[in-house]
C-alpha cells in the first residue's frame, strides 16, 4: 500500500525513512543533487503523491534554497520547497551538496494544517 493511503504508525521504519505517526521523513543521497532530487520525484510519484506541485526540475528547486547561513534565520523559515504535505529541504551542513531531505505530513491527522504550519506542536 502507498504511503499516502496508510501513513506509517509511529517508531515504524517504512523504506528508510522513520515516521512519528504524523510526520514521515526519509534522506535521498545520489551521485549528484540532480540524482537526489529525481529519486524524491519518482518516490512522491509512486507514494501517491504525483498530485502534489512540486518545482519541476533541479534548477527552479534551488531558488527555494535559503541563501543565508544565519542558522537563526534558519530555525523560522524551511531551507526549500514547502508545500502541504511535504517539504523538500537541503540540508543545513553545506556538505552534504548531494543530499535532499524529504518530509511528508500525515492529512488525515485531526488538526495537520495547524501542525504543517507550526500553529499547534505535534504531539
């Protein structure tokens, strides 16, 4: 079953990726950022959801990369693309230049819109 149709319980591990029972976070590594970024498309595609705007390449994903390294700034605002249920984030060590992290958002959850948007804590 997809994961949009049965969001993974929580402490469960469901294809590399850990979930809380409300938030599911998984990390693409490939030999290249466009590697990793085509690897979050397909699993988006096959988890169901396709239907999700996402930026249609490597290229318009990164001017959703935040420019500053202020690591205060970067507690308010997500490093990347954000859009109900999920977020495409870089990570915040530079280093990992190849590495995109994936997080998606259980919406059958009773209050997901406040919690996608940090209106309510998660728990």
């Amino acid at each position: 079953m997809r994961l949009r149709e049965s969001f993974p319980a929580a402490g469960s591990d469901y294809l590399g990726g850990a979930s809380d029972g409300y938030e599911y976070h998984t990390t693409f590594s490939g030999s290249s950022l466009r590697a990793s970024y085509d690897m979050v498309k397909s699993f988006l595609q096959e988890e169901g959801y396709g239907d999700i705007p996402i930026p249609k390449d490597l290229e318009e994903l990164v001017h959703f990369r935040l420019s500053t390294r202020n690591k205060q700034i970067l507690l308010f605002d997500d490093n990347g693309y954000c859009h109900n249920p999920v977020k495409i984030l870089f990570p915040l060590d530079r280093r990992k230049r190849r590495t995109i992290l994936l997080y998606i958002y259980n919406e059958n959850d009773a209050h997901h819109l406040l919690k996608y948007h940090r209106k309510l804590s998660k728990s």
